[in-house]
C-alpha cells in the first residue's frame, strides 16, 4: 500500500503544478480522455475534461496549494485518493480560495500501465467544529 499511496500522492501534485503552471500539456498527459470534475458550492456542476483544461489555462487558474489529511485506497486497477486541501486559486478573476475535499479517483490504463486521473470531485469543507465529533461517535470500533 506504501507504494501506491506515494506514486498517486507524487502524480497528485504533478497535476497540481501543472495546474498552478497553466501547463495544459501536463494536465492532459495526467488525466482519462472522459474525465468528469464535480464541484460542489450552493449548486453542484459538471465539468468534463475540454472545459477543465481551457478553464485551467485563464479562467479557473490556481496559485497555491497544500494537502492535509491524504487518504489512498486501492481498488483493483482504480485508487481512490482523498485529502483536505488549502487552494489558492481565482474563479473568474474572483477569489475562490479556501479549505476544500478534494476525491479523486486514478485508473491504470490496460495498455500502458499509466495512472490518469478519471473522476475528481472539489468541495468546500464545512467548518462545523461539531461534526467530526458527532462522526466519531457513530464508529462502531471506538
């Protein structure tokens, strides 16, 4: 497990500088040809690759980023990486940064063995201090 947690987390922020970079060329290389981007706010959208990457080069660019709290899981041919995330980044020109739940689901190309990102899901986080208490106190294995 050790070793897919740090070459998903090393292509994770591969994708990241890229995007930060507006280099288009790394963002396609490391992501499925049908990769859908959720983003939750007041109303949850779509965005599927084409938009992602001319959004990525202008309109919805980042500028900074950390991960705090990685989760990676594998399943089969797909790992699912999870993390907290401080973005930095502009919207529009607006900013749009803050604490964010970035999901991301990776899957191994049968052909060439590569992992490319295929879905990701961006939320904000909800600051509620109470939740993560009330969530502890639903697990069984306390």
């Amino acid at each position: 497990m050790a070793d897919i947690a740090s070459t998903i987390e090393t292509l994770e922020h591969k994708l990241m500088r890229g995007w930060i970079q507006r280099d288009t060329r790394v963002m396609r290389k490391l992501t499925e040809r049908d990769l859908m981007i959720i983003v939750g706010a007041g109303k949850s959208l779509l965005l599927d690759r084409p938009s992602w990457l001319d959004a990525g080069a202008a309109r919805w660019t980042a500028s900074g980023y950390r991960f705090r709290d990685v989760f990676v899981r594998k399943h089969g041919s797909t790992v699912w990486f999870a993390a907290a995330c401080d973005l930095e980044m502009k919207l529009d020109g607006g900013d749009w940064s803050g604490q964010f739940w970035i999901t991301d689901l990776w899957k191994r190309g049968t052909v060439t063995r590569k992992w490319n990102l295929a879905e990701r899901s961006l939320s904000r986080v909800d600051n509620d201090d109470s939740v993560p208490g009330a969530i502890r106190q639903l697990q069984l294995w306390r």
